[in-house]
C-alpha cells in the first residue's frame, strides 16, 4: 500500500497553477468564485463523477463529461489503482457537498468538495479541476479539510 495522504493527476494541472507568481499561495491564485454562477448542470455533473468514480473507480459512468488527453491516460493506466489505494485508506465516500469553487480567471475552475470517508473522523477534500473548454484535467484527494486552499502533493504517474 503506498504511504500517501493527498494524490493528484497529472502534472498538467500543476504546471498551470503554478505558472502564477510562486510567491503566492494557490489560495491566493485562485480566486473564489460564487457557486450560484456556474449551470446546475456543471456543478451536478461534477458532483457525479465524483460520486461514481470513488464508488466504483470507474471514470467512464457519467457521459456527460469530458477529460483532457492526459487525464484518460492517468484513469487508464493508473486510475484503478489511484481509486483502491484512496479506498483502502480512507474507506468508503459516505457523503460529498460542493464546498467552493476557486479559478484563475481564465483557464481553470477548482471544484472543492468537502467530503466525509468511512475511516476518517475529519472531513476531507477533494477537488476536481477544469479547464475552459469544459474537460477535467485534474483531480486530488487531501486527507483533512482545510478552509484554505493549500497545495496538493503530486501522485505519481509513474
């Protein structure tokens, strides 16, 4: 079992939040956004997946989304693997609420949900990034909610 306590996808999302003045925290660069201006059908979707991927580590149950290049490669090649190693230490996903929404402004939109896991007596987050042509390119999983956004440490795509 691997000794970690956040993953993220991809390299990808990393590098474009990062792109920003590194004197900066990521709560910082991220700006909060106001639920109520994303469609319900964007949130809702996202809430899905979600839901369904660390249910059934199954990425492909909701149509309505779409991914970028490098997320299906991660979900092909490692995804199964990302999902039981999140299951078998944090148990099973037993309640998820949209918490914020953070974005740059122009190219990414941080989805962050604050999530409740079988084995943890704390919340957790986890966040579900996308880009401006509306495909998720990111997706992490912190052990303890944090009311600040702080940076996730990279999982390996190795």
């Amino acid at each position: 079992m691997r000794n970690y306590s956040i993953g993220l996808i991809g390299i990808f999302i990393v590098t474009a939040l990062t792109s920003c003045s590194s004197a900066k925290s990521l709560d910082q660069r991220l700006q909060s956004i106001d639920v109520n201006s994303i469609k319900i059908e964007k949130k809702e979707n996202a809430l899905d997946f979600v839901k369904e991927y660390f249910d059934h580590c199954d990425y492909k149950k909701i149509p309505e989304v779409t991914f970028s290049k490098e997320m299906i490669s991660f979900f092909e090649n490692k995804g199964s693997e990302f999902c039981a190693d999140i299951a078998q230490t944090n148990g099973a996903l037993e309640e998820v609420v949209l918490e914020q929404l953070r974005g740059n402004g122009h190219s990414v939109i941080m989805y962050r949900f604050k999530v409740q896991f079988e084995n943890l007596d704390k919340p957790s987050e986890i966040r579900l990034a996308e880009n401006y042509l509306g495909k998720y390119i990111g997706l992490g999983v912190k052990k303890t909610w944090n009311n600040t956004m702080i940076e996730l440490k990279q999982y390996s795509l190795e």
